[in-house]
C-alpha cells in the first residue's frame, strides 16, 4: 500500500512538472484567431462555466415580464451592446465570432440555453478568459434584467422585436 501511495504521489508531481514546463516554455499556443478548442478543453471549460453559473446565479424568477415592450427595449440594449459580437437576425454571424477566443456564442444561429437568472448572472459579471465583459458597472440591474428576458426569448421573438435587434428604429403602430 505505500508503495502505491508514493507511486500515486510521484506520478501527481510528475504530470504538474510537465505540466508546468509545457506551460513556461510556451508550448500552449495563445493565438485566438485560427484556433478552434479542442473537443477536451470545450467539454472541460463548458461544463466548469455552466457548474459555476449555476452555482453563483440568483436564484430568483425574471422579474421582468416578456411583454412586446419590455422586450423591445431589450432588443435597443441588446443592438446597442452585444449585436457586435453575438449578431443580429439580419447578420446572424458577427464579424468578431470567430476573432475571439474562444468563439463568441452567435445567438441568432444558437439562441442561447440558460434560463434568465444565469442569463443575468453571465450579463451583470461576464466570463473571465473569454471576450465577455460584465456589464453590472454600466447597466443597471433592471437593463440587465431586461437583456437577460429578450435572450430568454430570442428563439420567439414577435417581427417588430426583430427589427429592433436588427438595429432598426421599433415600428410605429
């Protein structure tokens, strides 16, 4: 058994020397244009990001209804502060998705799958070592509130919400 244990514990410092090496000598290639995760890093990274958000997001109802006008609103904040990254309907792909590192999440082509409060969570924070800011110094909570239902909805969004995201003034009636 301690032969076990000290083999065990040799082998752990062994993969963290290496680990360290690779690290230090600059073997991890950086570049965030042209590279693509690996299959390993997405899975690893995607599943620590969704048992973080889940664990840290409030865990309270939207209070902000999905009224035409609340989600109109959400679309003007939306255009004004995320399209340029994460698309419009009218450009579904943005011009940066493939710039950053890793790619930003194009929610025209993939709405995104979170329910509002980890939406809000991920708006009012961001996401350490990837291109999302946290917006909680900039918008208020109620604005976030507000952006985190139009991405609940995205996928069902009525035409004049459309046009909104698109960049466009909403219709008048």
């Amino acid at each position: 058994m301690k032969r076990f244990l000290w083999g065990a514990i040799t082998l752990i410092l062994a993969i963290a020397i290496v680990g360290f090496w690779y690290l230090k000598t600059g073997r991890l290639d950086t570049r965030a244009l042209g590279n693509t995760p690996s299959t390993m890093e997405s899975v690893i990274a995607s599943a620590a990001l969704d048992a973080s958000i889940m664990r840290r997001a409030p865990t309270i109802s939207d209070p902000v209804l999905p009224t035409t006008a609340t989600l109109t609103t959400g679309a003007q904040l939306y255009s004004a502060h995320c399209s340029a990254c994460h698309g419009t309907p009218a450009v579904p792909e943005s011009v940066l998705a493939h710039g950053l590192y890793p790619p930003v999440p194009q929610f025209f082509q993939r709405p995104p799958d979170m329910p509002a409060n980890e939406n809000f969570f991920v708006v009012k924070y961001g996401v350490r070592w990837t291109g999302m800011p946290g917006w909680g110094r900039a918008l208020s909570d109620q604005q976030i509130w507000t952006l985190a239902t139009f991405l609940s909805q995205i996928g069902k969004l009525p035409p004049a919400v459309t046009q909104t995201a698109n960049g466009a003034a909403p219709a008048t009636p």
